[in-house]
C-alpha cells in the first residue's frame, strides 16, 4: 500500500492521476498539493492548499512513497513566458527538491515530445531543463514521460489543439498515425501509475509510442 504525492492535479492529466489513484487499492492515500481544491471528497484524499512560493509553509509535507508531477500552464494562462517559466519550472523543481530531500524514493514527470534544454523552442528548452535539473535530485527511481498532442476533458476550450486533434484522430482512424496518434488523458495517467508501482533503480523516458505500451503492460494493471 502506497501514499501518492501529487501536484498539478486540477489540469488535464492530473486530474484523471488523481481519480485513477483513488480507484487503485495499491495506493491508500493520495495527498494532493495545489493552489485550488480538486473539489470531491474521499476517504484516501487528503489535500492542502499551498502558496507554491512559500516551500517553508509546506516542504515538510511532502512525504510518500510516489510523487507525480503534473503541474503546467499555458503562456495564455501564465501571462507571459516568465510567468510560465516560474509555473512550470521554478514550482516543479522546488517540489522535486523537497521530495527528494524528504526520502521520496520515486519521482513521476509528465514532460513534453522534444523537449530538450538545447531546443530554440521556448516550451521545449524549459520541458528539457526541468528534466535536466531533477536528473541530480536523489531520487532512487525517475521516470520521464514525454507525450505529444494531449486530449481530454478540458474546463477552457484549446482551437488550435482540438483541430490538431481532430485531424491525427481521423489519421489514426485510417492507420497512418502511428505512434503520433493522440494522447488520451486517461492513457498517460495510466502510464504513470504504472510507472510508479513498477519504479526501477535509475533514470526512464517514455515517449511517443513508448507511452501507450507502459499503459498496457499487463502485469502491472490491477
């Protein structure tokens, strides 16, 4: 029986982590840390509301067995690229950074396709320098997933990703998509627990194709 640490749980992925864990008897208790509450009630969820720029108010809660990060914005939410880069990197790593001096042995990232901290893309430098950085936190087991175009139930409606969406569904339909197909959220929350109850000594990247394989393997579904 595990303890679940996890942030970023009122996106898109987080969300479906969250409501999978509660389902999943291999963990009894699934502590969420965010700025809003996730808004149901369940014995095996325990929350509390933080102030992500005050880690003195709630470093030394993070304690468990598994964290899962899924927190992220967009530069449309964020305001700007500096704001996201404080969202998306600053909060993730000073998450990261207390779990692992507080003895989390596993550490589960949903990072992005391409990211790369060489890439000239802003999104992608900042996914790739993330991952670079918590590569030194002591962790005994990271794993790295890497998914490409995402969908699910989002609260704001994406244009330009739902017509992306649109378009490499009816390629995956005739069979040309490939490992590019779409990501369902449900899919990657399901790869992560997976790479959770399963975490192995060292450093592991999933990506594309690679992620829907980790979310099928049998002898770690329930």
């Amino acid at each position: 029986m595990k303890t679940a640490l996890v942030i970023g749980a009122t996106g898109l992925v987080g969300r479906q982590l969250v409501q999978q864990l509660l389902t999943d008897n291999r963990f009894n208790k699934v502590i969420v840390f965010g700025r809003r509450s996730f808004g149901i009630a369940n014995p095996k969820l325990e929350e509390h509301l933080i102030d992500f720029d005050k880690p003195e108010d709630w470093q030394h809660l993070v304690q468990g067995d598994v964290f899962f990060s899924t927190l992220g914005t967009t530069l449309k939410q964020a305001g700007g690229q500096n704001e996201q880069y404080k969202v998306d990197y600053h909060y993730q790593y000073k998450f990261a950074e207390a779990a692992a001096q507080n003895g989390v042995p596993a550490y589960v990232l949903v990072s992005s396709s391409g990211a790369s901290k060489d890439s000239l893309i802003f999104y992608s430098r900042m996914k790739g320098t993330l991952e670079e950085a918590v590569k030194k936190l002591g962790f005994q087991s990271i794993t790295i997933i890497q998914p490409g175009l995402l969908h699910g139930d989002r609260k704001e409606v994406r244009f330009g990703e739902e017509m992306a969406y649109k378009v490499m569904h009816f390629f995956d339909k005739i069979g040309i998509a490939g490992k590019y197909k779409p990501y369902e959220d449900t899919v990657v929350a399901r790869a992560m627990i997976n790479a959770g109850i399963a975490a192995q000594p060292g450093v592991h990247t999933y990506t594309l194709g690679d992620i829907f394989e980790l979310a099928e393997r049998e002898h770690l579904r329930r």
